[in-house]
C-alpha cells in the first residue's frame, strides 16, 4: 500500500474532523507508520471540520506542526468549515453554496501550491 499510494504522491490533502479538540488519534497513528524520509518534501493542504464554531482550527494548528516536523511543506490557506452536520444533506452531500464555492477556490488553490 505503501509503495503504491504513498511514495508516488506528491500532494496530500488531510480533512481532519475535531476529535477532543485536536484531530483523530487514527490519523497520527497513520502518520507514524509512514517512514518520515517517505514524505519529507512533500505538500500538504489542510481543511479542518467541526459541528461546532471553530472548524477544528487548534486540531490544523497541531498537525501543521506534525507534517513541518516530518518535513512536509503545509499550504498556508487552511479552510476551516464549521457546523459541518448543518451544511449537509442526509446523503453527505454539501447543500450550501457558499461551502461548495470555498471547497472548489481551495482545491484550485492548492492544486497550483
């Protein structure tokens, strides 16, 4: 798995939901099984998810900490999207146009980072 998603990419985007007021143990848990030279040099782009008011902001504090420690490159525009459970239709999908226009700028944004 390793070998045929992690070393050939270049780009990650990480959409980390706030768990405890930080990010998922899981997702530490998967940066650390990843060998650090794997990913030293590599970009990331950060959209952080919450149902309360902050867009899980400290949780994308702490893991651009983490992914500049393995030498990973951070893209500066983090989106952080509050009150996520009231943007979203019973099939997940994002109802609200302002959100959907966010979503699209960013990844056009860091497509080009």
């Amino acid at each position: 798995m390793l070998k045929d998603f992690i070393l050939p990419a270049q780009k990650f985007v990480f959409i980390a939901p706030e768990y405890n007021g930080s990010f998922p143990g899981i997702l530490k848990v998967f940066l650390d099984a990843i060998p650090p030279e794997m990913n030293r040099g590599k970009k990331s782009a950060l959209i952080g998810v919450s149902s309360g008011r902050a867009g899980n902001l400290r949780g994308m504090d702490h893991l651009t900490g983490i992914l500049n420690y393995l030498g990973m490159h951070v893209h500066p525009n983090k989106l952080p999207i509050s009150s996520v459970l009231s943007l979203m239709d019973a099939e997940g999908n994002f109802r609200d146009e302002i959100t959907k226009t966010v979503l699209e700028k960013h990844a056009i944004d860091t497509v080009s980072y």
